[in-house]
C-alpha cells in the first residue's frame, strides 16, 4: 500500500483520537501550564507525523517519527500526575494511557519498515 497523504497514516488518525481525548479531559483544567503542555505534547505527536511525511524523505521522516514517539512517551508520563492530582480519573487515565501505547507500537513498525 503506498500512502499518498499522511491523514491515511493509522498512528497519525490515533494521534488525531488521542488529542480529541486530551483536549476533552483538561478543558476545564485550571492548572493551565500543566493542561498546555499536556494538550502540546499530544498535538506534536500528530504533527511530526504529518511533518516528516510531507519531507518526502525516509531519513528526515523517520527522525520526526522519533520525536513523535518521544512526545507519546511525554504524554504517558504526564497522564502520570494528571491521575495522581485526581484531575482525571481511572477510566480516563487507561483510555489515554493504552492508546499512547498503541501509537508508540505504531511509531515502531512504521520506522522498522522505512
């Protein structure tokens, strides 16, 4: 299969449903640095996918998928204190959680084949 736009890429639609989540869990969050970095860290997951695809080189493509795998790993360790400072709750916590995972196994296949 030959990808011709990155919205076709399936961690970049993961990293899409993972912002929407984000965004909904802190809207309201009066901690506003926490909440920025969080929703940050979450969008540059999607945007260095979208960013090294539109590259056109594998090198420089598989650079940005590394950096979006480590912004996946941020938002794992902040979904850490966000569920100790009770700013969401369990069910959220594993959603996120699992679907951050499920985009840095994603990341890797993705690198492994390019």
């Amino acid at each position: 299969m030959v990808i011709k736009q990155f919205e076709e890429i399936s961690s970049w639609q993961k990293g899409k449903e993972l912002t929407l989540l984000i965004y909904s869990f802190f809207e309201n969050s009066k901690d506003y640095s926490f909440r920025d970095q969080i929703q940050r860290a979450s969008v540059s997951i999607m945007n260095n996918i979208a960013e090294g695809f539109e590259r056109k080189g594998n090198k420089e493509f598989k650079q940005f998928l590394f950096i979006a795998k480590g912004s996946s790993a941020e938002v794992r360790s902040m979904l850490y204190i966000a569920i100790e400072r009770k700013f969401i709750t369990q069910k959220q916590f594993d959603e996120a959680y699992n679907l951050s995972i499920e985009i840095s196994k994603l990341l890797s296949g993705l690198i492994k084949t390019l």
